[in-house]
C-alpha cells in the first residue's frame, strides 16, 4: 500500500522530467527563430529607404519584388531555417501564406484588434507536417510609414508608383494600408 503511494506521487514526477527536455528545445528553438525573423526586417527598411532616396518610391518597388525574396534566401542558406514574408493581402502570388500561416496571420489581427501592439505579435510552434515535426515561427509585420509609399491608401500611393505596380502585379491586394496594421507576417521553419 505505502509502494503504491510513492508511485502515485514519483509519477508525475517522471512525466515532468521526461517532458522538460522538450520545453527546453522549443524555448531554444523560438529564441533562435526570433534573432533570425528580427534581424531581416531592418535591413530591408535600410535598403528601402536607401532606394526611396534614390530613384522615389517607384524605383524601390524593385526592393521588395527582388530584393527583399535575395535577402531571405540568403538568410536561410546561413541559418538552416527555410524564410519567407506572407500575407492575408499578397502583392506577390508567391507570399500566399499555407494553412498554418494563414491562420496564424487571422489571429494577429483578432491579436491587435483586441489591443495588442503589432510589433510583439509572434507564435512559435512545433507542428506536424507529413507525420514529421518541425518547428514553425511567425513575426508580424507592421506598417511603417515608408511602407504605405506602396501599400497605402489610393490618395498616398502616387500615379507612378500605382501604375509601376500595375504594371507588375496586376492582381495586386496589398493596398490600402494604415500607418501599424499588420501588412504581413516574417514566416520561418525548421525539421527537427
């Protein structure tokens, strides 16, 4: 009777150890898929900005269309994580975001709608794909003022840049765009 005791509270104790090792890894592996997400967006402001001043919001539309997908491939050929930028309103046809991310994506906006701050808007998760795991990450993406050159409202998006955008995406969605709304999401995973 007094062994089965000990056994009833030794229990949970075993299925705490067994399972903090898995805690542990994921709060490892959302830490890593922070600093990578994070580290991608203000070097694409720069270069934006940088273009901006150059040639005008029309001559950065090439940042974003060229650019912007070269840095993420670059940053994952370095890191080992697979890196793109999704949205609910895609420009790109190739930012269309999975069934994950898309629900991910509705939930920022229920997320902000209810008072949160964009900018912290994050999950992580460790998910299963084709019966293997992996490890799934998102960032919000708000937009910041210099965004809403291209993403804005029709009276903040100039005749060049709107017709330049014509011209390359003509299903374009991604306008119409306030000054912190949730543009799109930093979307990155990892097998494990």
């Amino acid at each position: 009777m007094q062994a089965s005791r000990a056994m009833r509270k030794f229990i949970p104790l075993l299925a705490a150890l067994a399972v903090a090792p898995a805690f542990a890894d994921e709060a490892k592996l959302l830490e890593e898929a922070r600093g990578i997400a994070s580290s991608i967006p203000p070097k694409l402001l720069s270069v934006l900005d940088e273009e901006i001043k150059k040639g005008g919001a029309e001559g950065a539309i090439g940042v974003c269309r060229e650019k912007a997908p070269a840095m993420a491939k670059a940053a994952s050929e370095k890191s080992g994580w697979a890196i793109r930028r999704v949205s609910l309103k895609n420009r790109n046809p190739k930012a269309v975001p999975d069934a994950w991310e898309e629900a991910v994506l509705k939930e920022f906006d229920k997320r902000a709608a209810a008072g949160e701050k964009p900018t912290s808007l994050e999950k992580g998760a460790i998910v299963t794909v084709d019966g293997k795991q992996m490890y799934r990450y998102m960032k919000a993406l708000p937009t910041q003022d210099l965004c809403l050159n291209c993403h804005g409202t029709p009276d903040r998006i100039s005749p060049a840049v709107q017709a330049k955008l014509q011209e390359l995406y003509p299903a374009d969605k991604a306008v119409g765009y306030h000054l912190a709304e949730i543009r799109g999401a930093m979307t990155i995973k990892k097998p494990l």
